[in-house]
C-alpha cells in the first residue's frame, strides 16, 4: 500500500445534482461558443431543462421497441459527455387495458412520446383509442407510434394471411434435433475420461487412446453432432474395464493412434502449463514406450476395432474419419446432423 501526505490544505464541496447539470451546460455552452468562433458545426443540442421522457409500452419484454427507439436516437445530436437531454421509461407485459390508460394519462402530463408494440388486440385497440381521443383542459395531445401495426398489415395483405395474437409469448419450438445434441453432450460429459464404464452401452461410440492423444475434444465435437461419445484412456499396467471385453461394447469403439513425437510435444505443452520443463510422463522415451504398450492392447484386446491415426489431423479431420468408419458398419446414419443446419 503507498500512501501520499500533502502538506497544503484540501476542502471537500458537495456538488448537488442542480449546479452540477448547470456546470455541465455552461460546459457546453462555452463549447458550442468556442465552434463557432473556430466556424465549426455547433455539435450536440442539449436541454438539460426541459429533458423530454419516450414511454416504451410491450405486451412483451419491450426489448425490440426499446431497442429500435435508441437506434433512431442514434441519429441525433442530443447528449454531451454522455449525458442525454431524454429519458426511456419501459412498461413491459402491459396485459391490462386499466395500464394503457393510467400510461397514456402520464404521458399526456409529461409531453411524453408513447412507441408501442402491443400484440393483444384489447390492449392495442385501447391504445388506439387513447391516441384519437381529444385532450382535456390542459392536457397535451397524446403522441404515440405504433411501431408495429403497419408492417404487420402489409404483411397480411402480402401474405394472404392473418397474424397470431400473440407473437411475444410463444415459446420457441426446439427441433428434435437440438434435444438430440444437448442430450449427447450431457452424456459425452458424464463418460468422460473412464468414467461409468456401466453407462457405455447408451454410446454410440467409445473412444480408447493414450492420455492427451485428443479424445476428449474429439468426443465433445461429435457430441455436438448429436452423438452420444464415451471414451477410456488406455493406462499401462492398468486393466480396462470388464465392460470392455463386452462384444456389443467393442462393435461400438475406435481405437486411436497417434506417433510418439507428436505425443511428446502435446504432453510437453500440458506440463508447460503447469510450471514443469521435465516430466517423464512428456518424455519422448515414455511416449514411445506407451505407443508401443497401446499397440499390444488394442492387438490383445481389440485386434477387430477399426483404428484412426490422429497424428497429422485436426479435430474435424479426424471426426470426419471416425463418422466413415461408422458409416461403413452401419452404426450411424448418412447425413447426420449438424447443428450448423439449425
């Protein structure tokens, strides 16, 4: 901690909201001044005194009123430093026909502008109502735009066909094919890394590899195209699983490849990560002596489970390899799906 002594006396004044809007619009003021004398544009319009409300009213969350509004604000010069001479009041899900009312008497007494988009007929018609009726003594006429309406007749006039009542609150319908790839994720997830082998006739394939051979990625990318991906890390002197042996199990797994140096220099990597240059887990003679041991697994335990040398590819490469040997033995669908086609 540094702390700094000064030797001259400091005072403290409390700024209230008043002077510091005046303060800022003298600021402007002097700006402005100072443009003209340089013959520049005068920039910004600000009036602080007589800031200007815009009433957002949705049957619905408002965002896409709202969102419009302050896009066309954009388009004039009505702030400085940030501040605006205007405010946005958002009335959202107004399902009451008592709202439009009590918003439109506010709006009357603030000289405020109403934008709309309301669904629901009753609450649009009494908006609607609202805006034609004539002002009282000392009312101000009520400004309002309906965002929506003229598009929406147009479009049902172009279409030949009648708008739903409410468009806001329906629900978007999610394809089979989305549940399809967050139920393979989830699964892929919980298979990761050997764990609950006794979940592996659910898969629609088993990864088995050395540790950091790219399993994990690889399953997650598949999973993604909505299949359900577990996978094993093959540990020398360690026995796989009993469920392993299972001949439904093996017809489902992949047996991936990869070379010793390519092996060394992803494992190197990981160590790096953590702070460590040397580790004989990452070293080339213990990455050649694990592909050596992984070769004699797959030949003791697998000799019929397709292989994919992963050495060269990249994660999409060497899925696209997989998908084909699955193909092949008619374990997945042609085509599958992709969630680029969502």
């Amino acid at each position: 901690t540094v702390e700094a002594v000064g030797n001259e006396r400091a005072e403290l004044w409390k700024l209230s909201r008043e002077h510091f809007m005046n303060v800022i619009a003298s600021l402007g003021t002097d700006a402005s001044a100072a443009k003209k004398d340089d013959g520049q544009d005068e920039g910004c319009d600000v009036d602080f005194d007589n800031a200007k409300s815009i009433f957002i009213v949705s049957d619905g969350t408002g965002t896409t009123c709202l969102n419009s509004v302050e896009l066309a604000l954009k388009q004039f010069n009505i702030c400085y430093q940030g501040v605006h001479s205007y405010e946005l009041k958002t009335f959202s899900h107004v399902r009451d026909t008592e709202e439009i009312t009590e918003i439109c008497r506010r709006a009357r007494a603030e000289g405020a502008l109403v934008v709309y988009t309301l669904m629901r007929p009753e609450v649009r018609e009494v908006m609607q109502r609202q805006v034609k009726e004539k002002p009282g003594a000392g009312e101000q006429p009520l400004r309002a735009v309906d965002l929506w309406e003229p598009m929406l007749v147009q479009l049902e006039s172009l279409l030949n066909a009648k708008r739903t009542p409410e468009v806001s609150s329906q629900a978007r319908r999610i394809s089979e094919p989305f549940l399809k790839m967050v139920d393979a994720i989830d699964y892929t997830q919980r298979a990761d890394d050997g764990a609950k082998p006794e979940l592996w006739a659910e898969a629609d394939l088993i990864l088995l590899g050395l540790s950091r051979a790219g399993k994990t990625p690889l399953s997650l990318f598949l999973a993604q195209r909505g299949y359900k991906v577990a996978n094993y890390p093959i540990v020398p002197g360690e026995d796989p699983p009993e469920e392993l042996s299972h001949p439904s199990i093996q017809e489902k797994c992949i047996a991936l490849l990869i070379s010793p140096e390519r092996l060394h220099n992803v494992r190197n990597e990981r160590m790096k990560a953590f702070g460590r240059y040397e580790s004989n887990y990452a070293s080339l003679q213990n990455c050649t002596k694990e592909v050596n041991i992984l070769k004699t697994f797959y030949a003791r335990h697998g000799p019929r489970i397709p292989r994919v040398d992963v050495t060269d590819g990249g994660v999409e490469e060497n899925a696209d390899k997989v998908l084909k040997i699955l193909k092949q033995r008619g374990l997945v669908e042609a085509g599958a799906f992709s969630p680029s086609v969502m």
